[in-house]
C-alpha cells in the first residue's frame, strides 16, 4: 500500500492547530486516530497536501464527568478508552456497549470516538446513542468555542456543521434524568464487526406513574444522515408503556426511515430491523429507566 506525498505537521496547541487549518484550508486533512483516513488515501479518495496529527496537542484526551455538566469525551479518547472507562460505564454504558461494538479491538486502540463521529458516516455505531443522549459538539477556532447540539452536526454522507478553521475537541453528554434508561442495538450482514446494516439508539425517561415523559429514537444506516424518528417519539411521548405501544412506536419509525439497498443489506430489509431493533432498544431503555437489568436482546454491555 502507497500513499499520496503530503507534508506532515503535529502542531502542540489549539491555537497553532486552527490556524493551520485557515491556511491550507481545502487542501489539509486532520488525523485523529486515522483509521479512516489512511484507507481514505491509500484508495486516493483524499489527495490533500498536508496532514495534521492532533496527538501532541494535551488535554484532548480526558474522559471527565460532573453532575452539573454531565460526561465529557476528548476528541482524542480512544474507542478502547471509551468501552472500559468506569465513568463511561456508570453514566453512559450504551456509549460503551458502541464502542466496543465498533469494529475490532485492534481498530478500536488506534480509533476515537470523536473520529466516528465526524466522519459522519450514517451506519457510523457511535452516532445513534450520542443522538438519543442529545450529545453536543464543542468546536474550537483556537481563539472561541462553540456547542453544536448533535442533532445539527450531521449535513450529509461525509459532511459535518465544523467550519474550515475549526476542530472538534470535545463531545458533552447531559447527566441523564431521573428514571432514565438508553439502548443502543446493531445489526450487520455478518458480524458485530461488520459496519451496521442498520442501527438504533433510543433514550426514555418515565414520569412517577410509569408513563413515558420524554423519548429520543435514532436511527442509523437508512438515511444520507442519521435520523431522529420524530412520529414514533411524539406517538410514546405521555403514553402508558405497554408491548403494543412499544410495537406501534417501531413500526412508525419504520416509516420514517428512507434506506436504499446496498451491498450491505436491501431496503425491505432494514425497513423491518427498523421496526424490530426500534421495538427493542425502548424495551430495554424501559427496563433500564426502572431500575432492572434488561429483560430483552440478550445485548448487554
């Protein structure tokens, strides 16, 4: 395997790093952990004149959580970090159980998590949890920050809402309700490995009569974004969590989702893991959200 001649830099700050984006902007690519990128230039999809290493620049790779705040993920954390971190654990184990569903272990000791993420992959795993947790984006021009909400990150295949001197340096995720429960479920052609054929993050939060009080449902690989089932969360939102609502909730995402057919799976196909993984992410976010260990998927992390 070959690449394309380009000038490496490693800047050693935010400051240093931003404005090197301003000057080769078009023509710069940034290496996190490069899991992407490497096969992106060994095919000569990307052919810039310079790559920028982010490794030498600190405090991009901590893993840190407040009640106030809520857990924040550095841009540099590596997917193996993010699968085994008590505090990633304990606050957002469905992030975990993606992480480590994420390609192989020796992938996820190179990868990050924020690389998943602003390669804007739609069958990306990472995406459908941070999605249902309603996750924000910080971005940094070396001299300002700014919180992209997560639902407006994503513009197309390949393309995210970061400006061309801006870096994405940390992913924010709110401390979950009272009550509360996430899933994240993946199914691929033949292995958890493999890139999702379709997946699904979904966040429920119950009220004191059990009813649902607030739901968030992602839904990756079937659309040129990821997508928010909007219908099926305004049909669960105040309704009593029975099987038959639960059903109904995945059978109008099901509806909601726009897949094509592909090498990976047919259209038909994902419609229906649509409406099956839908019905059993929010099963399992319910049990969580009450207090038990799932009772469905047998998918635990």
């Amino acid at each position: 395997m070959t690449l394309p001649q380009f000038t490496f830099l490693a800047p050693t700050s935010l400051s240093e790093a931003c404005a090197l984006l301003e000057k080769y902007k078009g023509k710069i690519e940034i290496k996190a952990g490069g899991t992407d990128l490497i096969v992106r230039l060994s095919h000569r999809a990307a052919k810039p004149d310079v790559v920028m290493v982010l490794k030498k620049i600190p405090d991009l790779d901590g893993i840190s959580y407040t009640p106030e705040t809520g857990l924040t993920i550095g841009a540099m954390a590596l997917l193996r970090e993010v699968e085994i971190n008590p505090l990633v654990l304990e606050h957002a184990q469905m992030l975990a159980r993606a992480a480590r569903l994420t390609a192989t272990v020796q992938i996820r000791n190179m990868g990050t998590v924020m690389g998943n993420v602003c390669n804007a992959s739609p069958s990306a795993d990472n995406i459908p949890p941070l999605v249902a947790m309603n996750a924000r984006i910080v971005a940094s021009s070396g001299t300002k920050e700014r919180e992209i909400p997560i639902d407006e990150f994503f513009l197309g295949p390949g393309l995210n809402a970061l400006e061309a001197n801006e870096i994405a340096v940390s992913i924010k995720i709110p401390a979950l309700a009272p009550q509360s429960g996430v899933s994240y479920q993946k199914i691929s052609a033949r292995s958890k490995v493999d890139i999702a054929a379709v997946n699904i993050g979904a966040m429920v939060t119950l009220n004191e009569a059990g009813e649902c009080q607030a739901v968030r449902i992602s839904m990756g690989a079937v659309g040129p974004t990821p997508l928010r089932a909007t219908q099926a969360e305004a049909f669960l939102s105040g309704k009593e969590i029975t099987d038959e609502n639960l059903a109904e909730a995945g059978r109008l995402a099901s509806e909601e989702a726009s897949p094509i057919t592909d090498v990976r799976a047919g259209r038909d196909y994902r419609k229906l893991m649509v409406e099956v993984l839908t019905t059993r992410a929010l099963q399992e976010a319910v049990d969580y959200a009450n207090g038990q260990q799932s009772t469905c998927c047998g998918n635990k992390s």
